[in-house]
C-alpha cells in the first residue's frame, strides 16, 4: 500500500493485525510523521509488556501484588482541544458483564449505568461513544447515534452478538473555570465510557474523544 486511505482502511478491516500497523508506522515515518509513527510502535511494547506483567503476576502471591499496588503513570489531567485544564476526580470501574443480568439487554444495562448515574450526581452524564471493532462479517453493528451527549439505540437483527469492551468506567472530572455561568468558579461532568482493560492507562481513542467533547454545553457550573 502507498497511500494512508488504504492503510487506514485495512486497519479498520482487521484491526488486530499487526503487519499492517507496522507497515503503516515505517509509512508515517517516511513521510514526515514521526510522533504518529512512535505511537502506533509504543502501542506494541506497551501490549508486550502488558503480557509479561500478567504473566509474573500469576506467578506471584496474591497478597503481596495487593500489597504493592500498581505504579501510576499516566497524570490524572486532561487539556481539551480548547485549551481547558480538566482533572479526573473520581474514577470507578467495573466488569460490564458481570453486572449484566439474565433479563436485561445491553442496552438496559446501560441505560440503567446512565440512570443511576444522574441520579447520584444530580447531572446529566456524558456517555462517550463507542467504536465498534472488529467483528464477524455476519453480525450487523449496533448502530449508536450521539443525542445530547447520550447514544441513541438503533438495533438492527436484534443487534445479535454485538458486544461492548468488558470495563465500563465512571469518571469525575472537574475544571477550575465555569462553562457557562459567569458568577460560578468551576464545572464538572461525569462522564462514561466503556474499555478493554481496567484503567489506567484509559484507551487513547477514550483520551481523545474526552479532548473533544464540547465541555461548555455539556458540563455543569458550581461554587467552591
């Protein structure tokens, strides 16, 4: 391939191939792209060395990994494209899945996270929307339209099969600034997402949908 349609395509295709990541990383190098080139090959350590700790850490005693902890790495500031300074405040995360019951679709699941979430904050949650991966060729997508910061369900075969990433995550994040009424000193927004992996490290497409999102019309405005 020669031109970044078809390797952006091919990605999409099968995203978990490595070859073509690799082959589109020597590409962005060639033409003058480097930081994007070193992404997608930090991407490969990072999943190497992921598997090596799971690794050693069935190897291990339970009580002593607890007793250690994990090192955080990544800071717990977000800049928005707008230049806005966010801070993640609270952060629970639980196994999707194992709170899915019998008789509850998808769908009502989380419909039900969003519920309960604005009704423990007082505030509409942001739920960011989720990109589907790849799947069988036979299985029609969940199609998942933004609605005021909410995904609107438009299931097609009765969405059989599809799946979301196994972590769903509940961040806090808080701004110094208001969003929208000037005799306030600062905003918040919860927002919700969904990932493979507990965080941290949160899923950079996560990271950057949440740099994206329109922080003064979603965000509520309090006082200290």
């Amino acid at each position: 391939m020669s031109d970044e349609a078809g390797f952006l395509k091919a990605i999409a295709d099968r995203p978990g191939e490595r070859a073509t990541r690799l082959a589109y990383a020597d590409w962005l190098e060639e033409n003058g792209r480097p930081q994007e080139a070193e992404f997608l090959k930090v991407q490969f350590q990072i999943e190497e060395m992921n598997t090596r700790l799971i690794e050693l850490g069935g190897q291990l005693d339970a009580k002593w990994l607890t007793a250690i902890g994990n090192v955080r790495t990544e800071s717990l500031q977000f800049t928005l494209r707008t230049r806005r300074v966010l801070t993640l405040c609270e952060l629970r995360q639980w196994d999707f899945y194992a709170s899915l019951l019998e008789d509850r679709s998808m769908i009502e699941e989380v419909q039900r996270i969003v519920a309960e979430e604005e009704s423990r904050q007082g505030q509409r949650p942001y739920l960011i929307q989720h990109i589907e991966q790849e799947r069988p060729s036979s299985i029609k997508p969940l199609e998942m339209l933004p609605t005021d910061g909410l995904w609107e369900f438009l299931p097609t075969s009765e969405s059989l099969g599809v799946t979301l990433p196994t972590i769903v995550c509940v961040g806090r994040f808080q701004s110094f600034q208001s969003a929208r009424t000037p005799n306030q000193n600062a905003s918040e927004l919860t927002i919700i997402w969904f990932q493979d992996e507990y965080a941290f490290p949160i899923d950079p497409g996560v990271r950057e949908q949440i740099r994206a999102l329109d922080w003064n019309q979603h965000a509520h405005d309090f006082s200290w």
